[in-house]
C-alpha cells in the first residue's frame, strides 16, 4: 500500500473558503500523514533533514495550496528549494526520491473560463501547473494528474466547491488504497471530482 | 629650579605645542620636539640638568616596550622571527658597517669609526613606534616590518655595550676621564634610566657594564643569573600575575591596578638592571608573556599615560638639548653628516627591504621611518666616551646629529604620507587586506546579555573583544577558554586600550544604565565610523540612548516577552502562523510608537510631566483602541488582504476590464 502524506500550504487559512474544508476533510482519512507547512514553519525556517526524512518514508506526496499569482504560495516554494535538494532529490547521486508520485490538489478564485485563451488569465490552469511538473520529472517522481478547483470563491458556485471538497478525501483514500492508478498524468489534463466519484468502490 | 616650577614649565610646553602642531599636521612628536627647543634656552639659564632629566624620561621607552609586549602574543612574536634576526640583524650590522667605512674614509681612526656606526645603526624606537600609532600605521606590513627591526636593535644594544669597552683607546684615557665625567655619569646605567645611585659610582674609570656586584663573580655564574632572571619575570608573569590582581582586586580601589601595574613594570626594569640587562627587554617580554592575560587591556590602559607622559618629558628634552651653539659653528657639516647617515640608513633599509619582499609604499615607510638615529644612540654616545672610546669632541658632533636626525624624522613621516603613501595606494588597492591583529568587534559586558551576542560571533567566526569587570564572571568565562578582560568599560581609556579607533561594532550590554549612556555617548560623540548596539533596560532608556544618538538600541527583555506572547496565541489555538503575524504586527506597531515617543522625550522633565508626550501617546492609544474595537485587532495584519479577497469573490473579471480600458484609453490619447 502506498504511504501517503499531504503538505497543506496556506497563508491566509483563517480567511480560507475551500482549502480549509478540504485539508479539514482531509484530516477525517484515517492512514495518511498531514503537514500543515505554515503551522509547522511560521517562521520560515525549516528542518530540511527532517524533511527529506519525510520523503523517503513515504511513496505518494500531495501538496495541497491555493494558486497564488500561478505559482505555489511562497512557503512551500521555499520548501522545494530547501528540500529537494542537489545529490538528494535530482543531479549526481540524486536518486532519493526516484519512482515516488506526486499529487496536486489546487484551488483557483478564477473560473474555469477565464484560464483559457479567451479569458483574463490566457493559459489553462493546467499551463500553470509546469513547473511542478518539471519539478517532479527532473526528481523521476512520477507527477500525477492534478486535481484542481476552478472559481473557489464564487458564492454561487457553492455546490460545485462542496462536491469538490467531498471527493477530496475520495482522492486521498483512492491514492491510500491503491486505487488510483499511480501513472504519469497526460498533458494538459485535469482531474474532475465526477471522475474521482466514478471511482467509488473500484 | 624646584620641581614644582619644572613640572609646571614642561607641562604648559607641551600642553601648548602639542596640540598646534597636531593641527598642523605635524604629529605630536615634532611638537614635543618643538617644545623642548623652545624650552632650551629658559632651561639654560636656570641651570636644569637636561641629560639626567632625559635618562629618567627614557623610562617612558621601557614602559612603551611592555606595551608594545602587550600587544604582541607569543605565537605573533615566533612568526616574526625571520624579519627579527634576518631583517633587524642585517639592518644592524650593515649600517654599522657601511658608517665606520664612512667614517675611516673621513679620517677617523677605526675604532672610533666602528663605535659610531654601532651608534648610528640605532633608529628611535619612540618617535617610531609613537608615530607609527598615532598614524595607525603600526599593523601594515611596513609597520611591522619596522616594528621587527627596532626590536631587534633594542636587544642588539646589550652585546653592543660589551663590545664598546674593547674598543678603548689608552691614549684617550688621560683627557676623556678629564671631560666626560659630568656627562658620562649616566653611562653606566646605559639603558637603565632608573636612578639607583650604582651608575654614579661605576662611571668613570672602569669599564661600567651594569651594577658593580655582577662584576665580581665569574662569568659562568652570570649567564647562570641572567636566565634566571629572565626565567623569573616569564614565569612570574605568567603565574603571579592573576593571583596578584585577584589580591588586589579585594580592595575595589581602581588606582591600586594602576599603582600595581606601576610596581611591576618598575620591578622587572630593578631587577634587570641588578643583572646587567636591559630594562627594555626585560619589561617587553613581561609584556608578551601578558599578552595572552584577561588583564592586558587594565594593564595596556593603566601604563599607557605614564608612558606618554614620559615620552613627551623624553622629546622635549631631545629638543632642550640640541646645542645650537655647536651647530651654528659647524652649520653645513652637521647638517650634510645628517642627511648623508639618514640617506645610508635609508637606502640600506630599502635594499633590505627589496630582500625581505616588503612591498610598494610599505618599504618606503621602513626606509624612511627608521632612517633617523635613536634614543639608545644618545645613551650609547656618553658610554663610549666614559669608556674612552670616542673622544668628547667627535661625540658632541655625533650627539647633534642624532639629534638632528630625530627632529627630521616626523618631517619624512609627513613626506611618506603626503607623497609617497598617495602614489601606492591605487596600486596597492587590488592586495588583499591586511588582517587586523585587533579584533573588529568589542563586546562591554560578558552576561546573560552580551554573552549570547559574544558566543553568536564566535561561532560565526568572527573575532571579538570581550570587556567585564565582574572578576568571577570572569575566571568562568576563562574556564571556558573565552577570551575575555577585566576592565570597567565606562573608561574610555580601556575602550582605547580594547582598540575602539579600530572597531567596525561595539556592544554595550553591561547592567548599569548610567554607565552605558557614557559609553555611549562618549564612543558615538568620538568615533563616528563605529557601529553600536546598545541593550536597553526598559523603555525610557530607549528614550535616553536615542537622545544620544544610538540607532540601534535593543531592548533587552522584549523579543523574549513577544514569544511569550506568541506562544500565548498557539496556546488559545491560533493558527502558528497566524500567531507569528500578529506578533510582528506587534512588534511593528511597538516600534513606531516607541520611535515617535522617542522625539518627544525629554531628558531633562520627568515623563509624567511632558506634556506633548503624555498627549501623543493618549492619541495612539486611541488608536489602537479604536482598531481593536472594529474587529480587525488592534495590531491588525495587513498580509491577510493579500492572502484572501476580502469580498469572497473573484475580482479578476472586473480588474481585467478595467486594464484593458484603460489601455484602450491611453492608445486613444496616443493617437
């Protein structure tokens, strides 16, 4: 079975309208490990070794944020450049994490229009998402395709986020159990959550 | 003249020329000089005798030299060897040399010539040394270079006066015995300016080689009693010391460090001379073996006025005693006999220096700064004519130009500075710094406080001066093989001595308030380029190191009461995170009101009486009263808005609209 563990970045958690209910969900699947990266370094300084510890003894990492300005918020930016570090996670020697996968659960305030050529944001979220992708293909982590959330502070839209939400903790008991495929994601793809709840008792 | 009139008379001399002739540029050693050539004549006719005055001011050079030891920690010392016996040794000899060939080719007989150019060989370590400091040119490596040679000429002066009695002429001996008595009656003690009443007696007809005593026993047994004296002052430096000063210490009087460090330096030049050795040496290695001592600064700062004082009696009485008369007479002789011995000494000092690799403007420093004859030179001159070797007339002519050559000297330190130095500087700006011997940082107060600042440095590797006067403080701190002085760093003294004209940082962490405002004030008001971060007892102390002009006060229980605080929120359950912005939103909003109250306070009305303070600080109150009641806390944090629209919604429509707008609005204007 594959070891799981999450990384939950967010700055603004108390002002959070869906990443908290989600990492709030995600605290109700048994079996998985759960970082609160911002409660656990608040002040920026972070153990590296225990760290990378974390990597080795888990298969599968999620990393779980908000996109702030199409990137990462900066803590867990900072936690790639610390921890994935040269001879450990890629270059001479740099072997650690070979064969791992990666999990991405963002959320967007944007709708799913404006992330395209029309819209205000001109790239599919999906564009956004390469870094982390190289990231992961230059460690041979195997990224998989993320699972993402388009217009997360539209109040009308409140349906959709809490369908979202709720298949969150299906994708995270999916990657526990082995049930989700653990296969490089297909360019320019997203997860759905009907996808996810099509899943349910595979 | 009584002593009082005498003191009176060399005092107003100096406290008046020293200070023109800094402004002038001149250095103070040419004002002293100055001073003493206008004393000459007052002192003339009032029958003062300068030379006696002169061999007791020389033991201003004794105490310089145990600074100097001071300063130079053994290990320095072995690093030096090279420049000491290669460069110092051939610097001697060479010139020695070169002088009695000069001086056969003028016709002198070659004894006479060879005792003149074991006199001139000697620079003045006085004016060297106190210009080489006073122009902070004491750790280049020309300094250094200089520093080794005159230390060697220094130790090269005890064989010398061994030698010069061999060179005795008998047909000398009738008429000199006649003449140089009076002025001989010091020659005995050469470089023993301590009166002791042996000189006396021993001057005169027999060969005057230190106290009578030594004499009479064989030479096995004297070389048996100068290692054992040498034995005793290392060995008594380094393990008396800390118990004599612990001793010393029980008596809290500041002034019995002083009157100690007296004793001892005035103990080692008795004892030295009782052997027949130099007090010079004597007391220098005293100094090195304390250099590694926690009391090196106490001791540095405690001589240190003695030794000024005495080098400037020294100075002016080189300059009293320049006898014009003579000069007038014999004008163009004297003057060319000096400028031709400084420019040999000079060019000797050069090719050595081109030997011994001391570069660019570092080897014109060397070649020019110790070109003069020295101190030593005047004390070797009425040795040898009491031990009729140079007969008195040819020593009178010699004494002026060593003289001579000393009153040039501060000229060519002008020289080297004006000219030469200027014209390396950019070529010498792509070298590698010198490493500084003094350590950048000074650090006054070894607690809790500056403790933890000492042991941060340290560890990042950088090299620090520790000032405390807390005497058990101290023996812990040297158990953990901390370096660290006593010392009451209120002095501003002991800050010199700690090296403050060198320091980049100090930090004031001692416990009295009072005593860091002086520090302070003194340290900010004086040395500008010195960095100082000053604890801060409470909040009006804040107030009171802002008015005296500190930038970066610390206060010292603060960041300690804001964790708490910190972990007060994580314990309520905040978020850490969220927990560490409010406390920065704190610790923002505490400094500005602390900064804004700073220009209000007063220190002269207490603050319950400052009206403008009182009402500024009602007002922000309010303020922060009134954040608070609108919900947002009252050190609101403004990240939040960064990290969620406060609407809830997404304004990227709206705010891509109005760009595009706008553009179109700009192009339309273009157009």
């Amino acid at each position: 079975m594959p070891r799981v563990i999450v990384y939950y970045a967010h700055p603004g958690h108390r002002h959070s309208q869906s990443n908290a209910a989600m990492w709030k969900r995600a605290g109700q699947v048994e079996g998985i490990t759960l970082v609160d990266l911002y409660a656990e370094y608040p002040r920026f300084h972070i153990n590296i070794a225990k760290e990378q510890d974390r990597l080795l003894s888990h298969d599968v990492y999620v990393f779980q944020f908000p996109l702030f300005w199409y990137s990462t918020p900066s803590l867990l930016k900072e936690w790639q450049d610390l921890v994935l570090e040269h001879g450990f996670a890629y270059g001479k020697d740099g072997t650690a994490l070979a064969g791992k996968a990666m999990q991405v659960a963002v959320t967007a305030a944007g709708p799913e229009d404006a992330y395209a050529p029309t819209g205000y944001n001109r790239y599919p979220l999906r564009d956004f998402l390469r870094p982390l992708e190289q990231t992961a293909r230059l460690c041979c982590i195997t990224f998989l395709t993320p699972y993402a959330l388009h217009g997360s502070l539209k109040a009308h839209n409140k349906a959709h986020i809490e369908h979202h939400i709720a298949q969150y903790s299906n994708l995270l008991e999916g990657l526990r159990d082995g049930r989700v495929p653990l296969k490089e994601a297909a360019p320019g793809t997203l997860l759905a959550p009907d996808t996810l709840a099509g899943m349910q008792g595979v | 003249m009584d002593f009082l009139s005498l003191a009176f008379l060399f005092l107003i001399a100096g406290v008046v020329a020293v200070p023109i002739a800094t402004r002038f540029g001149l250095g103070s050693v040419l004002g002293f000089l100055i001073a003493g050539i206008a004393l000459g004549p007052v002192l003339a006719a009032f029958r003062v005798d300068v030379v006696s005055l002169q061999h007791f001011a020389e033991f201003g050079v004794v105490m310089m030299l145990f600074l100097v030891g001071l300063e130079l920690e053994p290990k320095l010392l072995w690093r030096m060897k090279t420049r000491l016996l290669g460069l110092g040794g051939l610097q001697v000899g060479l010139t020695a040399l070169a002088v009695m060939a000069a001086g056969i080719a003028l016709g002198l007989y070659w004894t006479i010539a060879l005792a003149l150019g074991l006199v001139f060989a000697l620079s003045s370590t006085a004016i060297v040394l106190q210009t080489l400091n006073e122009k902070g040119l004491m750790r280049s490596d020309g300094g250094q270079a200089g520093f080794s040679v005159l230390l060697f000429q220094d130790i090269a002066v005890i064989p010398m006066l061994a030698l010069i009695p061999l060179l005795a002429m008998p047909e000398l001996m009738d008429h000199a015995t006649a003449v140089a008595v009076p002025n001989a009656a010091h020659g005995a003690e050469v470089s023993v300016p301590v009166e002791d009443g042996h000189g006396v007696e021993a001057s005169g007809d027999h060969a005057p080689e230190g106290p009578g005593w030594i004499e009479t026993i064989p030479g096995w047994q004297r070389a048996l009693i100068t290692v054992a004296a040498i034995a005793a002052v290392i060995l008594g430096g380094s393990m008396l010391t800390r118990p004599l000063f612990r001793f010393v210490a029980v008596a809290q009087m500041r002034e019995l460090f002083t009157a100690t460090a007296l004793l001892m330096v005035v103990g080692i030049a008795l004892l030295m001379n009782h052997v027949g050795l130099s007090p010079a040496l004597g007391t220098f290695l005293a100094g090195v073996v304390l250099a590694n001592s926690e009391y090196r600064h106490e001791l540095e700062s405690d001589i240190d006025p003695f030794r000024g004082m005495l080098l400037g009696l020294f100075f002016m009485t080189v300059g009293a005693g320049i006898d014009f008369l003579l000069l007038w007479e014999d004008l163009w002789m004297i003057v060319s006999l000096t400028l031709g011995l400084m420019v040999l000494k000079a060019g000797i000092l050069y090719g050595l220096g081109l030997i011994f690799r001391v570069r660019g403007a570092d080897r014109w420093l060397l070649s020019m700064g110790l070109a003069q004859a020295g101190e030593f030179g005047f004390v070797l001159l009425s040795f040898t004519t009491a031990s009729h070797v140079i007969p008195q007339s040819v020593a009178d002519v010699a004494l002026l130009v060593v003289a001579l050559s000393m009153l040039l000297t501060p000229a060519l330190f002008i020289l080297y500075d004006r000219v030469v130095a200027p014209r390396f500087s950019l070529a010498q700006a792509d070298e590698p710094d010198q490493i500084d011997e003094e350590a950048p940082i000074i650090i006054a107060g070894h607690g809790r406080f500056g403790g933890i600042v000492n042991r941060m440095l340290l560890g990042a590797g950088y090299r620090t001066v520790v000032l405390d006067h807390n005497s058990a403080q101290l023996r812990m701190m040297r158990a953990f093989n901390f370096k660290v002085f006593f010392g009451d760093a209120s002095r501003p003294d002991l800050l010199h001595a700690a090296g403050i004209e060198n320091a980049k940082l100090l930090v004031v962490a001692i416990d009295d308030r009072q005593q860091t405002n002086e520090i302070v004030h003194h340290v900010i008001q004086n040395y500008q380029h010195v960095h100082v971060i000053a604890r801060a007892r409470s909040r009006d102390h804040v107030y009171e190191l802002w008015a005296a002009g500190c930038r970066d006060v610390i206060r010292e229980t603060f960041d300690s009461g804001v964790r708490a605080g910190r972990s007060a929120f994580e314990a309520m359950g905040m978020h850490p995170f969220e927990a560490e912005r409010m406390a920065q939103g704190f610790v923002d909003h505490d400094r500005r009101v602390i900064r804004e109250l700073a220009d209000l306070y007063r220190n002269d009305i207490p603050i319950h009486e400052n009206e403008p303070y009182i009402r500024r600080s009602l007002e922000l109150r309010e303020e922060t009263d009134g954040a608070m009641l609108s919900g947002r806390g009252a050190y609101s944090v403004q990240f939040d808005k960064a990290w969620s629209p406060p609407v809830g919604r997404d304004e990227g429509e709206e705010a891509d609209e109005q760009c595009r707008r706008d553009a179109e609005a700009r192009g339309a204007e273009d157009a």
